[in-house]
C-alpha cells in the first residue's frame, strides 16, 4: 500500500471510531440539604469515595477529603461537586459513559458517604432535604443488550439515644431513548427544647452502563477532495508502471 493510500485509511479509521466516542450517557444526582430556624449545619466529613469508569480503571479510594473530584478518562467520567456553609449545602455527582470503538461495555460508577454534627438551638426548626436525578440514555440504533442509569440516595440520623430517621431514594432508567427529571424530598422536623446536636450519615450511589452491542458501521463515503487525492495517486501509479515497463 502506497503512502497516500495509507493516509487515507487512517483518516477512515478515525472518522468510524470517532463515531462511537460522541455516543455517550449522561448522568446527574446529588442532595441539596437546607435549615431553617435555630439549626447550624456542621461541615461535612467525606469518606469511601471512590468512582470506576469502564470497570477497568479506578480512581484510589479516598477517606477525608473535601468532598469533590474530578476524574476522567477516554471512556467518560465523574465528577463529584461541593458547596456548603452554615445553613445550605449542595452535592453533586455528574457521570457520563461511553460506548468506545471496539468495546462492548461502557460504564461509569461513583459513590461516596459523608457525615456532619448538627446543632440545635432552644428554638428549634427544620432540615430540608431535596435530591434528584437527571439521567439521558440515547438511542443510537446500537444492537441487543441494554442501558441502565440509577441513582440511590440514603440519608439517616443517629441521636444521643441511637435513633435513626431513614430517608432512602432509588431512581431508576433502563430504557434506551429516554430521559429522566426526578428528584424527591424530606423534611426533619426539629423540636424547640433544650439545645442539642446530633449526627446526619448520608452516602450516594450512581451507576451508569452501556452493554448494547456496537453497530457495524458502513464504509464511510470519502469527500470530494479525498477522491481527487486518490485519482491523483491511481494516475500517478499508472504512469510509474508504465515508464518502467517502457524502461525494461
């Protein structure tokens, strides 16, 4: 194969699997947590937090942190986001896969805990907790198999006494083509009395996976200018061949 013919394959080649690389899901979920009244909400602890992409690589597991990564590779990514103060907090996992040239699973999965000490003043007042779960699993005409986004958020409370107040969402979406806009909420109830605190535990879990299997892609169709190139090439290879015939 001469030089130009070469070039031309891998230009083809780049073009099919760059086809594959645009075809991604997408994922996003977190918790938005507020008080009101005479509650302070503590910083948050962050531990086991960990994310896998294509279930191949992973990021190391990481205990105590700040509570936010950024972590990507060529077959998606997970980034988990955190803004808090005294009275409002947000926490956010975006997730997207994708279904790369010449594999036949892409998948992307996080999940993380936290805890944080709660203070209740004489007054009293409220914790309200808002979740929710944007999900977007294109159909791309890919083969059997399946597309799967889920999202499980946990949330409960441990007293001076051991009490728990479970709080627990699931989101799920399997169909291929669709989108989701979900989100859920709750509220802790905190009555007035003596000041007090206690601990919140949450964890987070969001899972996305692509297992369809890849379509075959057609030839693709050269443009007008790669056909110039190629005719270029042909006639030149036949002027070669003929002056070395007229040479011999």
């Amino acid at each position: 194969m001469n030089r130009l013919a070469k070039s031309v394959a891998a230009a083809l080649s780049l073009t099919a699997a760059s086809a594959f690389a645009d075809v991604h899901l997408q994922s996003d979920t977190g918790v938005l947590i507020t008080a009101s009244g005479d509650v302070v909400l503590g910083a948050p602890a962050f531990s086991n937090m960990y994310s896998v992409i294509n279930e191949l690589t992973g990021a190391p597991q990481l205990t105590n942190q700040s509570g936010s990564f950024d972590y990507q590779t060529a077959a998606g990514s997970i980034a988990l986001t955190t803004t808090a103060d005294a009275t409002t907090q947000r926490i956010q996992l975006a997730s997207t896969a994708k279904l790369l040239a010449g594999k036949s699973l892409g998948s992307a999965s996080g999940y993380f805990s936290f805890e944080e000490i709660v203070s209740v003043g004489a007054g009293g007042g409220t914790i309200n907790l808002s979740d929710w779960f944007n999900a977007n699993l294109p159909d791309t005409g890919f083969g059997p198999g399946s597309v799967y986004a889920s999202s499980s958020f946990f949330v409960f409370t441990i007293d001076d006494a051991g009490n728990q107040f479970p709080l627990n969402y699931s989101y799920h979406l399997t169909e291929k083509g669709s989108s989701a806009a979900l989100g859920d909420a709750g509220v802790i109830d905190l009555a007035a009395g003596d000041p007090r605190t206690f601990k919140l535990e949450f964890s987070l879990v969001s899972e996305l996976t692509d297992s369809r299997t890849p379509p075959t892609l057609p030839p693709a169709v050269p443009e007008p200018e790669t056909w110039a190139l190629m005719g270029l090439g042909l006639v030149a290879s036949v002027a070669a061949a003929r002056r070395k015939r007229v040479q011999g």
